[in-house]
C-alpha cells in the first residue's frame, strides 16, 4: 500500500489504531489506575516485558493515541508527550544531562527556554550560545564533554532561520544529540528528521492544538541517532532495542520521576485539534506573508522581522527548508508610535501572550516575555523596545489589513 499524505494519514490515525467500538476520535480515558486479573501481568508491565499501562502519571491510552500521531506526523520512531512544551524541553534535559556536561545552544532562544537553560547551568551544565545560523559559530563552541546541540526552527521573535542542515552534518560527524525545536514550523512545514535530528520538539499548545484551548508538549525520536554511542544513559535502560534507549530514559525520569504528564481531556483536544493543522497554517502563513509585505512599506514601522521578505537574511534557507514561512513576524516601530497604543488601538488582533492560535495575536515582546532577560541580552538578540511580536490566525486578510492601517494611522 503506497504511503498516504500527511493530512490523510493524521485524519484517520485513531481509527487505524482500532479504537474501542469503531469509534472514529480515541476515547478520553479518566482513569489514573489500571487493573489486572493477573499480578503476574502487571509485574511484567511494570518491567517493560509485556505491553500495558500501571499508573496514570506514566501512561494513558488517550495520551498513546495522541503520541502515535506526533510520530507519524514526524516520520519518527516513537513520542512522549507531556504537559507543556517547557515540560517536554526541561524533561529531556534534566534525563539526558548531567553536571559538567556541555551543551551548544542557539542565541535567539525563546525566553523560557532560555531562562530554563539559566537553570540548568545553576546545576554544574555548561551551556554556550551562539549563532545558530552558521553551523560554523557551533562547531567553535564544540567540546569533549559536548552533549547536545539545540536549535529553534524559526527563533522567536527575531524570526533567525539556523543552519539546520550544516548542523546536523556537524553532530552526525560529531557523534552528538541533536534537537530541534520544531514549535514554530510544526511537522506540516518541516520534518526536522530531514536535517538528521536526534530529537524533535513539539509544544503542542500552539500550531498542533491550534485552538488555544490545551496546553501539551511532546518529545520525538526520529530513529536518527544511536544511543548506544551516549554516555549518559542509564544501564537499567539499556535493554531491547538501542534506538529506543533515549526516548524511554526521557519517558522514566520525565513522567515517573519528575510528573511532568499530560492529561488525557488535554491530549483529546491536541489530538481532535490536529486533524486541521495544515488548513489553518496554510492560511495564517498566506495572511503573516501579505501583512509582513505591508509593514516592510510602511513609513511609521523601522523594521519587520519576517523570513518570508526577500531582504530576510536567511530568505533563500527558509524556502529551502520549509517552503512557506510561517506565521510569526515582528516589527520595530518608529519613534513617534508606541507600542502599547498601537495595540490598544488594533480590534481583530488581540493582546496577548500565546502562538498558533486560530485568532491573531500581538504582544510587546521587550516588556512581557523577554522582560526578565534584561536589556543587554535583548540587544544581543535584536529585540528592541519598540519591537511587537505577531502571531497570526486565519481571519479575513483583509480585515487584518484594516486593523493595520487603523492602529498606524495615515
């Protein structure tokens, strides 16, 4: 049977999963304890020797049917989903790194991640960031006590594009993990598979769930990388097959050890919110493109951070790599406009703090979720004061295009 589209096989990933009573959407399944006939069984379940759940915290079968998606929809190997984005990146660290490690990460990183990076130096990790668009400015800050390298498709809100591709030829000849945060091109845009990552990150609250309404995070093996060539994985793990050993050390310190689980009401609505995903991103990425065009020309706008703009740097690597360029994009404002009238002022996109919802959004980035960075560290990321963070949904373009023009004035 020839292998079917990526919206045909996610629309009917449940039902191929046979689901009880032929129902087309896996149940939403409450139950935090699972019984057995025999002890014997469970025992087995609890060893890794027979499939089967034994505790909410670790497993679910609504949460299962939700992580088979991730991973067909990242031509991987297998998922664990968790109950934030952050949760799935600071579980994966935590489980993967340990005191005097060495971990290259991107500059341009999201706020918390970054913040969370902070933590992990607290804790004896050495972390440099660099440029990630040059897969040279990484293999300068490589060590022998390297790890991982861990890049962001698009970075957030500058909008760099890394040299995924050059990094990846890097880490595969390095013998090092790779991770990617693919939370701002979703796997519909771009399989980070494709550039040889080990791990892919997904925080299913934003393109994947879409609707703002469930907050999820999700890990991804993509089979790429042999963990036998680690040397922070745990022997009690070191059982069956060696691709699985990292995914599964990630799901037993992540879930079991530290809780960072997903509930199954928040996994259905991920799930049921994914079956859309290429319509909705395909058309916020038509409405982020024309907007982006529009405020590239405007008088009262110093500068627009958009990969899909021919005068973005990484322009040509953008559509290389994903084809369409996403739906996020900043801007800077001249000096006579303030950022907060501008978007108290807009009506249609509306101020707030989230990405990849159906509805658009806009937040001064300087002032919220990059504040606590300090302004030296914003200057070196390009984020300036006056700088607004669009995330865009699927509305008329040209009602966008109004509220625009409205909130700039003429």
């Amino acid at each position: 049977m020839s292998k079917k589209g990526f919206f045909t096989t996610n629309l009917h990933s449940d039902r191929h999963d046979g689901p009880e009573h032929g129902v087309l959407h896996k149940a939403i399944h409450p139950s935090v304890a699972y019984g057995y006939e025999d002890a014997r069984h469970l025992a087995e379940v609890f060893q890794g020797k027979r499939a089967g759940y034994n505790y909410g915290r670790q497993l679910n079968p609504t949460v299962t049917a939700l992580q088979n998606r991730i991973t067909k929809m990242e031509d991987g190997i297998a998922t664990v989903a968790f109950a934030t984005g952050m949760a799935a990146i600071s579980s994966t660290m935590l489980s993967l790194l340990k005191s005097g490690d060495h971990l290259v990460a991107s500059a341009f990183l999201f706020g918390n991640t970054n913040s969370f990076f902070g933590t992990l130096q607290r804790l004896g990790i050495e972390i440099t960031f660099v440029d990630a668009t040059s897969s040279d400015a990484v293999a300068a800050a490589i060590k022998s006590n390297t790890r991982a390298v861990f890049v962001e498709t698009i970075a957030n809100p500058v909008t760099q594009i890394a040299d995924m591709q050059g990094i990846g030829d890097l880490c595969e000849s390095k013998g090092l993990v790779y991770i990617v945060d693919n939370t701002m091109t979703s796997p519909h845009l771009f399989k980070p598979k494709s550039v040889k990552a080990s791990l892919t990150v997904n925080a299913l609250t934003k393109y994947i769930g879409g609707h703002g309404n469930a907050l999820g995070g999700a890990i991804t093996d993509t089979g790429r990388y042999s963990w036998d060539k680690y040397p922070n994985i745990i022997d009690t793990y070191k059982e069956g097959q060696v691709a699985f050993w990292g995914i599964t050390q990630i799901k037993k310190k992540g879930l079991r050890d530290m809780g960072a689980s997903l509930g199954p009401e928040a996994a259905h609505h991920l799930a049921v919110g994914s079956e859309t995903l290429p319509l909705r991103l395909d058309r916020a990425c038509s409405n982020a493109l024309e907007l982006a065009k529009y405020c590239d020309q405007h008088p009262h706008i110093r500068n627009t951070f958009y990969p899909g703009l021919e005068s973005h740097p990484q322009h040509e690597r953008a559509q290389q790599l994903f084809g369409k360029f996403g739906a996020i994009f900043s801007i800077d404002l001249t000096d006579e406009v303030d950022c907060f009238d501008f978007l108290n002022k807009m009506d249609t996109v509306i101020a707030s703090s989230n990405l990849g919802d159906n509805r658009s959004l806009g937040i001064p980035v300087a002032h919220t979720i990059f504040y606590e960075m300090g302004a030296e560290r914003r200057a070196s990321m390009g984020i300036a004061d006056s700088m607004i963070r669009f995330s865009i949904g699927i509305e008329e373009i040209d009602d966008l295009l109004q509220d625009f023009e409205k909130a700039l004035g003429k």
